[in-house]
C-alpha cells in the first residue's frame, strides 16, 4: 500500500541512434559510457482494489497462521493432560495390585498353615501360590505401561525420558460442573474454527484480487538523479536529469486479451474460496459433535462411576465373606479365588473409569476451545494435578 523507493549507482555503456538526438540519418553516433546516480520511485494506485484485497488476503493469512499455532498449542496442552491422567491411573492400578499382592500373601499363609494342621490338601496351596505369583506379574504389566506413559509424558514436555521422573500418585477422581445451556458463541474460540475461518476469508479476498486483473491498472513511476560520461563530472548541477513516467510502456495499462488467463484465474479463486467455506462448515459441525460426545460420555460415566463403586463395595464384600466361609471349612478355596478375582476386576474397572472420566473431561475442554466461561473444576485434587503438571 506504500510506495517503493530505490537508489542505485553505476556506469553504463550504450550507443544511441541518431534519431534519438533529433540528428538526420547516417550521423555517425559514437558509443559512449554514462555514470549514474538516481533514486526511483514507484506507486501502484489502488483503482479497483487489487492492493487492498491483497492486503486482506495477507492479513487473513497471518491471522489463519497464528490460528493453527493456538490450535497446536492447545493440542499438546491436551495430550500432556491425557497422559498425565493415564500415568495416575496406572498409578492407582499399581497401588490394586499392591493391596491385592498382600492379600494373596495372607491367603497363602493361611492355606498353609491349614495344610500343615492337615484340613486341607497340597491342591489348595498351588492355587493360593498360582494367584500370588499371577497378581505379582499383573504388577509389573502395570509398571512396564507406567514407564511406557512417563516416557511419553516426557516427550511431550521436550524432555529426555531417561532424564525425567515423576512420583507415584494415585488418581484423584475429577468431578466437573457444567453449566445448563452452553452456548454455541463458545466454539468461536477454538482455534482450528478461527483458523478455518480466516482461511475463508483470505480466498474470499482473493476473489477480488483476480476481479481486478479485469480492470485497467495505474503505476506511478519516476526516477531523478545525475548523471556524466565522466565520474569526476558526476555530480555537477549541470549533470542533473530526470523521468516521470515508466521506462517502458504506459502508466495505464487496460488488459484487452490473454487468452483466458483471467477467467480462469478468477475460477480459480472462486473454487478455492467454495472448499474453504466447505471445509469451514465442516469444522464447526466435528466441534458440535465433539462437545456433544464429551457431555454425553461425562453424563454417563458420572453415573457409570456411581454403580461401579457400588460393585466394588459387594465384591469385596463377597470377598471378605468367602474367606471367612474358607477358614471356618464352609466353601472350597476356588469360592476364594474367584470372588477374589471379582473384586479385584471391579477395583481395576473403577479406576479405569476414574482415568476415563478425567480424559473425557480434557476432551471436552479441548472440544470448546480451552474452557468456558463459570465453568468451575469441584475437585481440589485436579487443581493440584494441574499446577503439578505447569511446575513441571
């Protein structure tokens, strides 16, 4: 939008004709060198805003640019936040399998002291020793998967896995209130629908620009300076000169004939700006769904979480019963060993849900943008977590 202004300095041959010094044919016209010293200076007005439209377009286009960084930025904010919840779960999986570990090394003492009064054969004592040494191994699945996610998590905060260690802690359930009737204004702030939207309007932009090849076009030029076919006489007044107007051709230019390159640029820029639009209705419509599978899962986990717990209660129930059945001679050890192995399931299935939750509710902040406005965090826990993960 601003005009151009060169300086530049140098010698040049050249040889003329006669002509141009108004001398007759035939006059013998020596060659000659020259030595110049000029600034130029140059001007496109903006008749029918192509320059203007071009601006657009480069302004959108940085607009999309520093859109997709907020995209990303908020994409890794996401990942580091779903792995963080996955490295507590397994946490929490580790301390089940730690209580269950002690558990089975209990049962075993009393299976064989009970082999050594003679109530009960050696079968008993292989399978009390069978789920002690099968609950030590789930533990170290569940060791090797933690590593596996704090190296990840490591990754992603452009550390060195060997280099980087975080503390055990079991997962702390994240309860989230959502506030009735969101509105659709909120997903304007995720980045990836502004992104999508500044890239609509920079074809939209360009439509203008090919609009304009059809329309005369004006460039103001001059240039003034020196010049001597000499350097000592370079810069005498006498030496001065100067041109308004291009060096060749005209200021106005009006397009007459290209054989179709206009029509198919302007095209062109349509159907680019039609993809975009197309892609942009698209992008709003994932973001709906997006919100929507995210307050669906976290209405149905909440409730999901509720009735697990409660079977978590009446297995370990069922398992203190079953092994006060046993050591009074009432039921077999295999009544033992699966209502154990019940427990132990539903234990296991809660705190997945617990780290399915927590990953639903980053989805969901994700899915709007990075929050919502009076939307509040209930969990004094997931507060914590969050300031641990920006500490570290």
């Amino acid at each position: 939008m601003f005009p151009s202004i060169d300086a530049g300095f140098g010698p040049t041959r050249e040889k003329v004709t006669p002509a141009s010094l108004l001398e007759p044919d035939g006059v013998n016209v020596p060659s000659q060198t020259l030595w110049r010293a000029q600034a130029t200076a140059s001007y496109e007005a903006d008749l029918f805003g192509r320059v203007s439209d071009s601006v657009k377009a480069a302004g959108a286009d940085a607009e999309q640019s520093e859109a997709l960084l907020r995209s990303a930025q908020l994409a890794l904010q996401a990942d580091v936040a779903q792995n963080y919840f996955n490295l507590r779960e397994l946490d929490s999986e580790l301390e089940v399998y730690t209580r269950t570990v002690a558990l089975r090394e209990q049962a075993l003492e009393l299976v064989q002291h009970r082999f050594n009064e003679g109530d009960i054969s050696e079968l008993d004592v292989a399978r009390a020793q069978s789920e002690l040494a099968t609950a030590r191994s789930d533990a170290m699945t569940a060791q090797r998967l933690r590593a596996s996610s704090e190296h990840s998590l490591a990754v992603l905060l452009g550390k060195a896995p060997a280099q980087f260690s975080m503390a055990a802690n079991p997962l702390v359930p994240v309860q989230i209130r959502i506030p009735p009737g969101l509105p659709s204004s909120l997903l304007e702030r995720r980045p990836d629908i502004a992104a999508a939207e500044r890239a609509m309007a920079a074809a939209n932009a360009r439509i203008g620009v090919a609009k304009s090849a059809y329309f005369p076009s004006l460039s103001l030029t001059g240039a003034a300076g020196v010049e001597s076919a000499t350097l000592g006489d370079l810069f005498k007044w006498s030496s001065r000169a100067f041109l308004l107007g291009p060096l060749a051709g005209t200021a106005l230019t009006v397009p007459l004939f290209d054989g179709g390159r206009r029509k198919g640029n302007l095209a062109n820029a349509r159907a680019v700006f039609e993809e975009d639009a197309a892609n942009y209705r698209q992008q709003v419509l994932v973001a709906f769904q997006e919100v929507e599978d995210n307050l669906s899962d976290l209405r149905i986990l909440e409730t999901q979480t509720r009735t697990e717990a409660e079977a978590v209660s009446a297995s370990n129930r069922a398992a203190t019963i079953s092994t006060t059945q046993y050591t009074e001679g009432a039921v077999n050890y295999l009544d033992v060993i699966d209502a154990e192995r019940t427990a132990l399931q539903t234990q296991r299935a809660a705190v997945q849900l617990s780290g399915v939750q927590a990953v639903a509710t980053v989805n969901l902040i994700r899915a709007l943008g990075g929050g919502w406005g009076g939307g509040s965090v209930d969990s004094a826990a997931a507060n914590s977590s969050g300031s641990s993960i920006a500490q570290r």
